[in-house]
C-alpha cells in the first residue's frame, strides 16, 4: 500500500509560517530555473458572503495578485479552476483583472465554472480562452499537463446529453462503491483523456521532460473532494516516473500529500475569508520546487523524485 509522509518533501520554514516568503539555500544561491504564479478558486459573484466564502472581494485581490505577479519575472501564471461561482455574468467582472496581467494566464476548469445556464455550459472554455479542456506544453525541461477533471460530471453537461447521462450512471457506480468522493461536486477523468495523459507521460518521458500536472480536483490524499476515479488516475502516475508534482485546487482548506515520492499540494480557496488572500509564486529548479505562498497559502519546498 501507498504510504503519505511529509518528511522528505514538504518543508514549512517558520519563516514562511510568518507569512513571509520561503526560499531554499540552494535556489537563492543559484538563482536558476523560472518563476511561475498559481492561483485558484477566486470564485467570483456579485452575491453576499454565505458562511466563509466572500466572493465579491475576489476581484480585488486577484488585482493584488496580478498586480504581484507583474512585478516578477515569470514564465506564465495558472489559475486552477472555479474562477467564477455562479452566472455567467460573473465572467465579465472577474477576468477584468486578468486583463491586467503581462503574463499569459492558463485557465483550468472548475465545477463553479459550469453553474450557468445548461444552453451556456458548452460555451465556458471558450470563455476561458481554451481551445482544448485538456493539454499539456513544454517549457524549459518541463511537461505542463493541464487536466479536465470535470470530464466526467452531472455538472458540466447539458441535462439530456449522453454525456450527462454516462456521468449519472458513472456517480451512482461510484456511490455504490461507497467512495466518499461519491459527491455531485466533484467529477471524473475520462477513458479518452486518461488514455492521453499517459501517451503524454510517455512522449514528456522519451524527450527527458519532467511532468508537472496541473488539475481543479485532487487525487490525493484520500478525500471527498477527490476525483471520482482518483485510483485510475494514480495508477497513471506511478507508471511514470517523471511526473513530480501535483497541483490541484477545489478543497478552499488546502492539503497535502506526498505518495510514491511525488507531493501533491491543494493550494487555498482565494475567496475565502473576509480579510485574507491565497496566492502563490513556484520557481521550477533542476530537483525542485519552491513554492512562496501568500496570505494564507503556506511556502513549500518541494524536492522531486528520481526520474532514473
């Protein structure tokens, strides 16, 4: 069995614990690799705060973000999904302070991203400025994979499609298997597209690319906001490995977990709390990542497996 353990890859400095950025010995020194921002769940709409989430202050502080980002030298920034909570029109609103940015942005989808009418639903990744819900590119040693964890979901399909009705037959199999991840929320990788992330495990493998995987739902540790089929995915990532880092959002608490030598951080909810934000820049070294968080998302160091 698979065992979680935080000793080898994550190191929270009490530095970092103090709110202050994080940097190894070893990167500050070398002052190589590249910088890159993270965030996710800014979970915008023009709505009143209900319980911890406040979602009209997401439009501020993703300025702040942006704005933080553009004074650093990065090769893109991510946001990993629910950019918006609910309507349509909240995209109008939110991705205003994206157009701020001076770096390139790659968006993920989110479960919150679908909550718009059902004739909308296969409109979002166009209004993300996807052309394909799920892809993957190379930068400087690495295979950026971007996964749709949404694939296989009651959400983000049209009532009365065939993918809707897969989807429900996919969740009732999952709850009669009693997976806590069971939840309407949360959704799967499908057949085609996990098919293709192991092609591209294998082709990143082949040019000596290490692989870090971006995606909205965790698969790790075990969780009820997993993936719907979390155990397929991991069976992906153990045949390859290249593939050193996860990074995922949809879990607003944050969590960790290191399993087989590769760490996989959920990074904090921006929209949650009245006063506070979650954001995150990852400098990409040789062995590495360091991850310099703000507000309430923690600074990690994360060392990567032997890709042998």
């Amino acid at each position: 069995m698979s065992t979680f353990t935080r000793r080898r890859f994550l190191k929270v400095s009490t530095v970092a614990a103090a709110g202050l950025p994080f940097v190894s010995r070893g990167a500050a020194a070398a002052g190589a690799g590249f910088e890159i921002g993270l965030v996710t769940d800014a979970q915008y709409a023009d709505i009143e705060a209900k319980g911890t989430r406040y979602y009209r202050a997401s439009v501020g502080r993703l300025a702040e973000a942006v704005e933080h980002f553009n004074g650093r030298d990065l090769a893109f920034c991510a946001h990993l999904g629910d950019l918006i909570d609910q309507q349509w029109k909240s995209f109008d609103e939110i991705t205003k302070p994206l157009a701020a940015s001076r770096h390139r942005f790659h968006h993920l989808l989110g479960n919150h991203d679908f909550d718009v009418l059902d004739e909308l639903k296969p409109r979002v990744p166009e209004r993300l400025a996807m052309q394909r819900r799920y892809r993957s590119f190379a930068h400087e040693g690495f295979q950026f994979v971007i996964l749709d964890t949404n694939d296989v979901s009651t959400y983000a399909h049209r009532a009365g499609t065939p993918e809707h009705a897969a989807a429900a037959e996919e969740l009732a199999r999952v709850k009669a298997a009693k997976a806590t991840q069971a939840q309407p929320w949360n959704g799967g990788i499908g057949a085609v597209q996990l098919a293709w992330f192991d092609r591209t495990c294998t082709e990143a493998r082949a040019t000596g690319r290490k692989v870090i995987v971006f995606a909205h739902h965790p698969v790790a540790p075990a969780n009820v906001h997993n993936v719907w089929n979390d155990a397929a995915v991991l069976a992906v990532i153990d045949r390859h490995p290249h593939v050193v880092v996860w990074l995922n959002g949809h879990n607003h608490a944050g969590n960790f977990a290191e399993r087989n030598g590769v760490p996989y951080v959920t990074m904090h909810g921006m929209v949650e709390t009245p006063g506070t934000t979650a954001f995150a820049t990852a400098r990409l070294l040789p062995d590495r990542l360091v991850l310099t968080g703000h507000g309430r998302e923690p600074s990690r160091e994360l060392v990567f497996r032997r890709t042998g």
